[in-house]
C-alpha cells in the first residue's frame, strides 16, 4: 500500500465499499433478514448510481450542466431492450444479454455524439436547455413509434399498430407505441448491476486521473486558458460527454431488463428523473464520484423505507436533503472534515510507523 498514491487508495476504498455493500446484501439475502420489497430495490438503486457517476463526468468533471441523462438512458433501454426481444427465442440468455448491453451503450454512444456536436458548442443555460429539450424529444417520439417485425423485415408506423401491416401469422408487434415494449426478458440481476457499476467506476476514475482526465478539468476550470496551452477543447468535451452519455445508457440496459414492460414514461425518463439524477450528483459533491454513488442508494431508498409514512414521508425526505446539502457544501462543514481527516491521517501513520 505504500506504494500506491493518495489517489490510488481513495480510487481503492471506492471500490471496496461497493463490494462490501455487495456482500453485506448478499448476506442479508442468504440470511432471510431481507424483505422481498427491499430486494426489489437493489437493481434499480444500483442503476441509478451508474447513471449519477455518468452525469457527475460531465457535471462535475468537465463542468457542462446536462438536463437530458435520462434520454441517453430511454435510448440504452429501447434498443437493448428491441434486441433482445427480437433475438429472444434464437440465442442464450447469457450471450443474449451481453450483446443486447454492447447494443445499448453503442447506440447511446453514438447519438450521445452526434448530439454533442452541435450541443457542446453551447455553454452553460443554454446548454441545460438544449438537453432537456433533446430527453423529451426522444421520450415523445418513442410513445409515438409503433414497430414490427415479419418475414418481410421491420414495420415502423407513427399512426397506429395497424399502419404497420404487419403479416398476419408470422408478425411480432415489438414497440407498440405508448404501451411500449412488452416480453424483455428479466436478465439483469444485482450481481451484474455491482459489475457494471463497478466497471464504470474504474473507467470514469481512471479518466479522471489520466492526462485526458487533467486536460477535460482544465477546460471546466478555464476554457480559454486551456485553448491557449493548445488543449483540443472540442475532442476533450465530445470525448467527456460520449463517455457519460455510454454510462447513462448501460444504466438504461440494466433498467429494460429489470421489468417485463418497458414504456416511455416521464417518471422514468422525463425531465423529473433528470432532475433526480442532477440532485444525486449535487448531494454527493459535484465531481464526486463516491459520493454521487452513496447519495444516490442513499436517496433512492430513502423515500421507498419512509413509505409507510405517508404524512410525513416527503417531510423527512426534504429534511435529509437539506441536511446533506449542509454537510457537503457549507465552509464549516468542509473545514471539520478536513481537520479530522488530517488528524485521522497523521495518527494512522503513526500507528502505522510503530
């Protein structure tokens, strides 16, 4: 361990909490000393936390306020979930899955690109303007599509599931406009969900961390600064926002996968679940990364174990964020955390010298 830097061993403790978390749940699971509504819980709270570290690279990171994660999410879901629909009956579960999640993190790549190109040349406002717009388009146009498939091909129809005419005996309806997608098989579990999550932690902090990582901070603390050192700034930021839109979409594979009947929903991918991805990252310290993954199963969860106080459930909510908030950003607050992590720190060492 002495070998290892600062930022290395904070990477490290990262890392261990998530599987500690892993292992205490699976333990509690083993044990019985779980409620099945609390099982229920843990995919969708780990696939927020994948998403909150996706949009704390570009939040906190490269410093572009994005309202539209939840839209990289709605594309990773449908066409991960269009895949697997499709291929249901012809391959295995497990090559199956894996392919279905390299569609939906290409897929949002790709349009997490395309849409980057004339989106990052805006800044600030304007730019938290323009991706919500963006989240909300694709929500609308895919309660809007109905497609099929036949011995002829693909159908699509932006009318109604007959439009689409589709062959009588041999045609499978796959989007069914605002109903959605129907049948995905349910094969993502907690277990892949801490992988991913896991997966994206090494890729995010090992970003952050790298000279592409330094250039991308640079451009967040000074744009002109950094172009006048010769930093490309438009490759750092489309190179940022690709890989937090790709983040955002593996969460949205995980999520298609967890329940039978993917719908295009404002609660799920409307301008609402944006804004909770955003107050996830907030919580937990913009540029974050451990906290945005604590803040988000600790909210997540939160509001679902108050439910049986119905009165003052949103009450209690509020007062956690309002408490975490305190912690997190007053001067106060970060000069006690400071002088008791240095003095922590400096007796540790001590222990660890004798």
């Amino acid at each position: 361990m002495k070998k290892l830097t600062k930022q290395q061993k904070s990477n490290l403790i990262t890392l261990a909490m998530v599987v500690c978390f892993y292992l205490i749940c699976e333990i509690f699971m083993k044990a019985g000393l779980m409620s099945s509504h609390l099982k229920g819980l843990l995919v969708p709270l780990t696939y927020y936390a994948i998403a909150a570290v996706g949009l704390n690279l570009c939040v906190g990171i490269l410093g572009e306020l994005s309202l539209g994660h939840a839209g990289f999410m709605c594309i990773g879901a449908f066409s991960s979930s269009i895949f697997s629909v499709m291929t249901r009956d012809a391959l295995p579960t497990v090559p199956r899955f894996i392919l279905a999640f390299i569609i939906g993190v290409a897929m949002t790549a790709l349009l997490g690109f395309l849409i980057g190109i004339p989106v990052l040349r805006l800044n600030g406002d304007y730019l938290a303007i323009v991706t919500l717009a963006f989240g909300e388009i694709i929500k609308n146009i895919l309660n809007a599509v109905y497609m099929g498939v036949d011995d002829n091909g693909l159908h699509l129809s932006l009318k109604d599931a007959a439009s689409m005419g589709l062959d009588a005996s041999t045609g499978k309806k796959i989007i069914n406009g605002a109903m959605g997608i129907t049948g995905t098989p349910s094969d993502s579990n907690f277990t892949i969900a801490i992988i991913i999550l896991l997966v994206s932690l090494i890729i995010v902090q090992n970003l952050v961390h790298s000279r592409d990582g330094r250039a991308i901070m640079s451009i967040r603390d000074n744009r002109i600064a950094a172009e006048s050192t010769g930093i490309n700034v438009t490759k750092y930021k489309m190179l940022a926002f690709t890989i937090s839109a790709a983040i955002a979409g593996a969460a949205g594979v995980l999520f298609s996968h967890n329940i039978s009947t993917l719908t295009a929903q404002g609660i799920y991918f409307g301008y609402n679940a944006s804004i909770l991805l955003l107050v996830y990252v907030v919580l937990g310290g913009i540029g974050n990364i451990r906290g945005s993954v604590i803040a988000a199963m600790i909210l997540y969860v939160l509001p679902e174990l108050l439910r049986g106080m119905d009165k003052y459930r949103m009450l209690i909510y509020s007062i956690v964020l309002i408490v975490m908030m305190l912690f997190n950003w007053s001067p106060k607050a970060i000069e006690f955390r400071q002088n008791h992590l240095s003095k922590f720190s400096k007796r540790f060492r001590k222990e660890a010298a004798r």
